[in-house]
C-alpha cells in the first residue's frame, strides 16, 4: 500500500480557510489599494501584538528583512557582522549585500543553533551586530548569547525565518533582539502567496528608519532624506497574511503535535532527531532526523512515495559564492557533522494520521532490512 506524502501541502491548508482568503483579496482588488495603506498597517499592528513587539515593519521577503534590519543599524564596509554557517544562504547574502564581512562560526551538532561557546571568539572590535538563527522553528538558548552581546554592546538581530510563533521562556520570538527579520514565504509556516517579509523590534528610531529605507528613503511623496530603495511588501500578501495569522497558533500546535508522535514512534529506531531544549515551545518548521544512512533512508522513503528535504546539504562555509570568504573543509565540524546526516520529513499541518503512520512504518520497515 503507498500513500503519498508530500513535503508540505498548501493546497489543503488553503482549502481550510478559502473563505477567509477570498474574501480579503476581493476587498484588495475592489478598493484597488495595493502598496501600502491600511491592509499593510492593519497586518502590522496584528503582527506586532502577536509578537510582543512595539513595532512590525512589513517588506519584500524574509532576505529583504534582514538587509533592511543591517540597514537599520548603518552597517556597512569594514563592519562584521558574525552568524551561522549551519542556516539558509540569505542570512548571509544580506550580510554581503550591505558591503559588511560575514563572520560564520559553528552550530551545537544537538540542536542544530548558534553555540555560544563558539561566540565569544569570534568577536572583534569590527563586530556590528550578531544574528542567531532559530532553525527549524527550535529557539536559540538565548540568554547566554545575550550577555556576551551585551558586554561588547552588539545589537542582536533574531533570523526568526522559521520560528513565527515559538517562545523562548515565555517570551515569543520577535521579541528578543534588538530586531527580528521573518519570512512569509509560502513554504513558511505563516506563508504568503508569494513573497513576502516582517522586522519587528521594541524601538522606534529601528522602525522608523527601517520604513524609510524599504521606501525609496522618503519621508513624504517627492522628499527623499536618505538613499534607500524600494523593498516593500504588498498589500495583497498583507491582507492574505492577515487573514490567515487567526490560524497559525493552531497549525503550529499540530506541528508539535506530530513531531511529538515521531519522537515517540522513532525512539526504538537507530536514528536521532534533534533534541528540544527546556522551557521553550518550538514550533517545527522541519521535522529533522540524523542518519549515517541518510541518502539511502532518503531513497527508500522516496520510492515509498514520501518526500524529505536536507536543510541544508551544503553549509555556507562551502559554498562556491563564498569561497572568497577563505573558510574550508574541517573548519565547523558541528555544523559539517550535521550537513552530512539530516533528512526533514514531513511534519506540516495538515498531515492525516495515517499519513504520519505510514511515515513511521516506512522508517521502521527501512531499519529491519
Ligand atoms: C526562508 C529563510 C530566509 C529568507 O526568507 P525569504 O522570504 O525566502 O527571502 C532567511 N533565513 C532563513 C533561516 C530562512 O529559512
């Protein structure tokens, strides 16, 4: 018997709020208001409060957020700014863009996150701000990059890509650092239809500048007080995000709720998923298990109609574009450990129990040959 098992299925996760949508993009389309105004403002406000934030900034992308967030703090040439190799490229690439040296250092090869251990050493009197990435939707052990931060006076800006939602300590993501940059890609688990982008942060000089810049530098039609560019988010994917944010608590709990089944039916199996810290509540944007099997376990799941993803095979530090960084093989081996064995099974909302059964047996039936 195959049942398929897709990575992510948008589809069914469409269907369950059809109305809600449809009827917030006809309103976009009869008022015929598309950049900016209120459906921008209202998804703001709304994304704030449910952060825990003073302020939300809405942009392009999850990329654009972080290079706006760097902008924010005038980051530029000569300046370092130190995060992960173990992440997306595009927190990189927004380092890179503002003309300011990426300083990658290693990740816990238990979670998968910043080791603070690693930290301390990597900063130098260049050192302009520091971007933990909350992988997976797992939270950083914040506190002790938060002291080491504060010594040397360095803004925290929190890549909460894939961490809408998930708390750190009773304290919601996005309301951390100095700044946090999300990703509405649709993908995501709060995801746009198409792309699109926040920053949140408690300060308003942050968020000021932040929305001048994404906004051609203006402070009014035709006065442009800086230079900046044009990196808004629409008010189409506003008001689409809006009317779905009611529904992410609910789909991030079914998140957990099926990791939790795979931590449960996966414990007599010899493979090992990445451990979740205490006090927190994770929201699994991935589902991640470690095998020295990988490719092979990757196969059989494939050809049993189940789709995996490796997030990320190649870590930032070997990446051809970042070769003229200098780094190499051996430099992280935590980070390298893990590039080498992780496999992201489904673990999305809207997955049937049988669904998630079958992931289980398949795991099972892969270790008994
Ligand atoms: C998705 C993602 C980004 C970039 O977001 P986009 O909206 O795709 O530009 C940045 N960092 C991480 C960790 C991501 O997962």
């Amino acid at each position: 018997m195959n049942i398929s098992v897709p990575l992510n299925d948008l589809r069914a996760e469409y269907h369950s709020i059809r109305a809600a949508v449809d009827a917030r993009i006809q309103e976009v389309i009869d008022t015929s208001s598309f950049i900016g105004g209120a459906n921008v403002a209202g998804f703001e406000d709304a994304f704030a409060d449910y952060c825990g934030a003073a302020h939300a900034v809405f942009c392009s992308s999850g990329t654009s957020a972080i290079y706006i967030a760097l902008k924010a703090l005038e980051i530029g040439p000569d300046d370092e700014v130190i995060t992960v190799s173990h992440t997306f490229i595009a927190t990189v690439e927004a380092i890179s863009l503002t003309g300011a040296v990426p300083v990658l250092i290693d990740v816990d090869r238990e979670t998968g996150l910043l080791d603070h251990r690693q930290l301390a050493g990597a900063v130098t009197k260049r050192t302009r701000a520091i971007i933990p990435v909350h992988l997976y939707g797992h939270p950083v052990n914040w506190d002790p990059i938060q002291r080491i931060a504060d010594q040397h006076n360095i803004p925290l800006i929190e890549d909460a890509a894939q961490a809408v939602g998930a708390v750190f300590h009773d304290r919601k993501i996005g309301s951390l650092g100095a700044m946090a940059c999300f990703s509405f890609f649709p993908g995501k688990n709060l995801g746009a239809y198409g792309d699109a982008g926040m920053i949140t942060t408690q300060n308003a000089t942050y968020a000021a500048n932040m929305k001048r810049f994404l906004n051609h530098g203006r402070i009014s039609k035709y006065a442009h007080e800086t230079i900046g560019f044009n990196l808004r988010g629409d008010a189409m994917q506003a008001a689409i995000l809006h009317a779905k944010l009611p529904s992410l608590d609910s789909w991030n709990a079914c998140r957990r709720r099926n990791a939790e089944t795979y931590r449960q039916e996966l414990q007599d199996v010899s493979v090992q998923v990445l451990c979740e810290a205490e006090n927190v509540v994770p929201v699994y944007h991935q589902f991640v298990l470690l095998s020295e099997h990988r490719e092979a376990l990757q196969d059989f799941l494939h050809s049993h109609g189940i789709a995996t993803g490796i997030h990320y095979p190649i870590p930032v530090h070997l990446q051809p574009a970042y070769q003229s960084l200098g780094y190499g093989k051996g430099d992280f081996p935590g980070t390298e450990y893990l590039a080498d064995r992780i496999l992201s099974i489904p673990v999305y909302p809207f997955l049937t129990k049988e669904q998630i059964q079958y992931v289980v047996d398949t795991i099972h039936l892969f270790f008994r040959k």
